[in-house]
C-alpha cells in the first residue's frame, strides 16, 4: 500500500511538472524511487497508473463538495461556494491544475471531455436536488451554467487577482438574477423567489429590493 501511495503521488508530481504528456513509467519510477517493474505489477500500465492518479483527486474533491451541500442554504450559495472552492482546490494543486487548464495532451482537451466533464458534475450535484426541491428537473442546465462559470474562474480569477470574498460577491450578483428566473413562473412572491435562490445571511438573496419576507 505504501508503494501504490508513493507511486500515485510521484505521478501527480511528475504530470504537476511536465504534463500529461510527459508522463512515463521510467520518470514515475525515478520520482517515487522504485523499479519500473514495480509501478507495472501494481498498475498494469501507464494510462491505468495516471487514470487512478487523477481519480483519487477528483474523489478528494467530492468529499470537499459533500461539506459545501450540507451547510449551504440556498442553491445559489452552493454554486458559488463550488465555485470558489474549484477555484482554490484546481489552481493550488499541480495535477489538478493541468487537468483543467493545462491544454495540449490533458484529458480534458480529448474528445469527449465536455461530456465526461458534465457527466461528473451532475453526479456532483444530484444529492443537491433531495436538499433544494427547486434544482428537480434542473440539474443539466445548472451543471452546464456552473461548468463555464467554473471554467471562467479558472483562467480569469486567479486568487492573486480576485479574493475569495471578491468571488462570491461577484459571482453572487451575477447568478442570482439567473436562477431566480427558474421559480418565477411558479411563485406568486418575487420575494420569496429571491430568499430560495438567495445566498443566505449576508448573500446577494438577503436584503435589497430581490428579497422579502413572508
């Protein structure tokens, strides 16, 4: 188990610095130093070897949204808590970060990634829909709107540029006139539209002319 650990990270390590397409059985096993023969009894092959190196990561990250859900009060909040927490958990981590915007030879820019992309979004966001009865019938064009969001953030918003306080007020002011417009038809109260798409306390949903009381 030690072995598979250290060969797992010496293989983020080596696409963290050279990219996907410069991983090899040889530079893992120089990174982690073991034996090439090694990495090939516990892994099988290099596609095998990167594609449990980046699984492990994006469970990590699904543990990290499984915490957002639960102490999120509205939708809203979600997303943009989401968004911010992709923002720093990609951007600090050298794997990750390749994944996402490194271009050239990571996944994400082989045909097909945009589904597989939105295919694991949606599975990030469907226990959402048990909490926040509103997303039911939603969650594919939620997925989409929170992938290019995401993807913006990305290459746009560095933490450099953009605090995470910054971000969630910014993203707060864009989103909430969007997601308020999915439960309009269905209230009678602009109000009560805005408090259960709102970000909560504090959020772009509390307050001003978009929220009510009942």
């Amino acid at each position: 188990m030690r072995s598979r650990d250290s060969i797992l990270e010496a293989a983020r390590e080596v696409i963290g610095r050279a990219g996907f397409g410069g991983v090899t059985i040889a530079a893992v096993a120089k990174q982690a130093n073991v034996s090439r023969q090694t990495i090939y009894s516990i892994f099988g092959s290099r596609e095998e070897l990167v594609s449990e190196a980046v699984a492990e990561r994006l469970t990590m990250m699904t543990g990290a949204f499984a915490d957002l859900l639960n102490n999120s009060d509205s939708p809203l909040e979600l997303i943009v808590g989401i968004a911010v927490e992709v923002r720093n958990r990609i951007l600090g981590d050298p794997l990750l970060r390749v994944l996402a915007v490194g271009g050239g030879t990571d996944p994400v820019s082989d045909p097909g990634a945009a589904a597989r992309t939105h295919e694991y979004c949606i599975a990030l966001l469907a226990p959402a829909a048990e909490r926040f009865p509103e997303l039911a019938g939603r969650l594919g064009f939620v997925t989409d709107v929170g992938i290019h969001v995401g993807w913006s953030v990305l290459c746009l918003d560095s933490p450099a540029a953009r605090s995470d306080d910054d971000l969630r007020a910014f993203l707060n002011t864009w989103l909430a006139p969007l997601m308020q417009t999915f439960t309009k038809a269905g209230s009678d109260s602009v109000g009560r539209d805005g408090a259960a798409w709102g970000a909560g306390s504090g959020g772009a949903g509390s307050g001003g002319a978009g929220s009510g009381e009942a």
